[in-house]
C-alpha cells in the first residue's frame, strides 16, 4: 500500500547514502519514481555479486564460498570468520544464503559488503607519490561492465598530474642530490635550492615536470591493459586470482608499461638536471640526444630500473595487503570501508616501505640516464657504478637525496587524494 512506501521512504531518508545514490534530481529527497528505480537498479547490482559469490552455481551461498570471494580479493580469512559473516546474512538459520537471503539483508543497504572490499581499498589509483611501479588496483565485476573503471583511472591519472606538479621542486632536488651529491660534494636541502634558484630562478624549480606529468597516461593505460591479460594468463583457475599471481601480473605489467615509456623517463631525468639554455624543450632534448648518443641512451639505467620493479611492488603490496587484513579482522563493522585516514595511512606505509627497498636501484637507474649529461663522468654499466659508489661513498652513498624524496610523500598523498576525490565527484562516481 501507499502508505507502507512512504514509512520505507521515510526510513530510507535516515541512510543519505541511499538518498544520494537514488535522488537524481539532487532535491536531496527521493520520489516515488526515483525510489523504484533505485530498487531496481540495486536490485541489479546485488543480483551481479550474488552470481559472482555463487562459485558452483547452485543458488546457494555458503562459508567455502565467502572464503573463496574475500581470498579473491586478497583477503585471506579463518574459517570462523567466514561463518560469522555468513550468519550475519543467513536468516533461516541453514548456515547458506540464497538469493531471497541475499536480498532482503542488502536491498536497504548500498554497500555490498565482500564485492566494497575491492571498492574501498584502492591504492595505486588513488595515492601517487611520484613513481609508478606498484601493482595496479583490482576493480569489481560491477565496476568493469559499468565503465566506472576508466573514470577511476582518469581521476587517478589527474591527481597524479596534479600531485607531481605540487612536489615537482621536491622531486628535482632528489633528481640533483642523486646525480650531483657525493661526499666530496655535499649538496644540503637549503644550499641545493639556492643553487637552483641562483641558475634558473623560481621556473628551474619545475624543470622535467612536463614530461613527468605527460607520461601518467600512457603508462597507467599499458600497465592496466597489460595487467587484465597477464592475470588470465597467470591465473591457475578462470576467475580467481591468488595473491602471488596478482604479484606477478602486476610486475610483468608494470615491466610492460616501463618498457614502452621508458625513454620519457631518460628524458624527465635529462629535463630535470638541464642548465639554462641547455635544451628549449622536450622535442629539443631528444634530437640532441639521438644525434650525439644514438637511440641506445634511450635505455640507459633500464636493468636496474626493471630490477627495482620487484622490491618495491612486492613490499609494497605484501605491507599493504597485511595492513589490510588487520583492520579487516580487527576494526570492520558494518563497512568494509576504511575512512579517509585508515586508506591514505596504509597506503603511504606501504609504498614508503616499497621505496626504501628500491631506492639503491633507483639512484643508480637515474646516475646511468644522467652520465653523458654531467661533465667529465665516465660511462659506468650497473655493477661497476654500485662498486664504485660503494668503494667511494660507502653503503648511504646509494641514499643520496631520500631526504627530499621522503618529505614529499605526505603533501604528494594529501594532493593526490582531495584532487582524485573532486575528481570523482566531477565524473559522477558514487561513493
């Protein structure tokens, strides 16, 4: 009856998370028409991830099931845990939930809650910190028939486009401490921008940052590719993913994505560490270094740049994925959502971690792409420059410029974060 809709719509006005995924108007109200269609369309929904738990197709969900799903996502659980959800759900006491089950638990609620974990915890998407070797996000079934993906990906692409240009004074002091400091020449914080700024003003700050920018959509478009086929290849059971698969995939499509941009890379580092007049411009920097070092410069520092790729996407994923589970296990109620501090706190852990495992390879990588630019520098392959390093510098020589490499993850996570989140909002993705 007509009244036993309003006394549901009036209850669903107290969930506004309800009202805004139904109210298309933006009356901040729903109407009857309005309320139908969202029933139907969360209707839809729910129907997509009741199928994708349903492992053996018989209608039914059980425990395996539910432990199946959350490992999927690379949440491992015990098998007491997957029962207690499941009874959270069952309401016939079978310890199975069926379709009807299913559907009354989740109609009144926009969160799915297994298919949220996948939703909630992006990583790679959401937070850039200047490098690009983490293992790219999984996305939900509902989010890759919905086209929400390539949103998510545009609005990753344009907080990371908006983060490095916020650090890009930041990154090139690291690019200069890296090439330039050494214990014969020690390059402070303070003095490095004087130096900067005494050569090229107040623009030399952000030198390199163009092709730094320009590079995120190529590599983020390759490595998402690259990394849905290498999960099929790579997968041991159509449709599931087991986490040391997810590892591999992501490092070969990370390795992918590197191969094909790499020589933007070789020339951001030649950008970032040019003089004044040097070069006009990107097209300029790589005549100049086609004519005087032939196409082979193009991949100077490649070996230790695809060897980096392991320390730091497999520290960073296994500290991540540990993060996750405990607060999984220990703090997730009724959400499987984080909250803003829980998702930027677990991500910059993880990817700090990541870096300081790759750091050593990341500074030889940018040595070998800076040696003919820098007078008098012999050109060093990777082993002789570690021993070199090394014998001259000692163990922390391979740390140069990490100073400012470390004090521009947290305002490179907070840009990063506020633009991808206006970003959403602008792309019409629901929270």
């Amino acid at each position: 009856s007509q009244e036993l809709i309003l006394s549901i719509i009036s209850t669903m006005f107290m969930k506004q998370k309800i009202v805004s995924s139904g109210d298309k108007d933006q009356d901040d109200g729903l109407d009857f028409n309005e309320f139908s269609k969202y029933l139907k369309e969360h209707e839809k929904k729910l129907r997509l991830t009741f199928k994708s738990l349903d492992k053996n197709n018989d209608g039914r969900i059980d425990y395996a099931e539910v432990k199946q799903s959350l490992a999927d996502l690379g949440v491992n659980i015990s098998k007491e845990a997957a029962e207690k959800i499941l009874r959270s759900i069952d309401a016939d006491g079978t310890m199975t939930v069926d379709w009807n089950e299913w559907k009354e638990h989740f109609l009144f609620n926009p969160a799915t809650n297994l298919q949220e974990i996948i939703h909630y915890w992006k990583h790679s998407t959401v937070l850039d910190i200047g490098d690009s070797l983490t293992i790219p996000d999984e996305f939900t079934e509902e989010e890759k028939t919905t086209g929400v993906w390539w949103k998510q990906l545009t609005a990753g692409a344009m907080a990371g486009a908006v983060s490095r240009t916020g650090t890009a004074p930041l990154d090139r002091m690291k690019v200069f401490m890296q090439v330039h400091s050494s214990k014969s020449n020690k390059i402070s914080l303070v003095g490095g921008f004087k130096q900067m700024l005494k050569e090229g003003g107040p623009t030399s700050l952000w030198r390199g940052n163009g092709i730094n920018v320009l590079k995120i959509a190529p590599e983020t478009a390759i490595k998402f590719m690259a990394y849905e086929q290498y999960k099929k290849l790579l997968a041991s059971d159509a449709g599931k993913i087991e986490i040391h698969e997810r590892f591999m995939a992501g490092s070969l499509a990370g390795a992918t994505a590197q191969t094909a941009i790499y020589p933007m890379e070789v020339l951001k580092t030649r950008l970032t560490l040019r003089k004044t007049g040097q070069y006009s411009g990107m097209y300029d920097c790589a005549k100049k270094i086609l004519k005087r070092e032939g196409v082979k410069a193009f991949y100077k520092g490649y070996i230790p740049n695809m060897l980096g790729i392991i320390p730091y996407a497999g520290i960073d994923l296994t500290v991540y994925e540990s993060l996750k589970n405990f607060w999984l296990s220990h703090y997730a109620k009724d959400t499987a959502n984080p909250g803003i501090f829980v998702l930027l706190g677990c991500g910059t852990i993880s990817s700090t971690c990541g870096q300081l495992a790759s750091y050593p390879l990341a500074l030889v990588r940018t040595r070998m792409q800076a040696q003919a630019s820098v007078e008098g520098s012999e050109q060093l392959p990777m082993g002789r420059l570690v021993k070199k390093i090394l014998e001259k510098e000692g163990f922390f020589g391979l740390y140069r410029g990490i100073l400012p490499n470390f004090m521009k993850v947290i305002p490179a996570v907070s840009i990063s974060y506020v633009v991808y989140e206006y970003m959403r909002s602008g792309l019409g993705i629901q929270k």
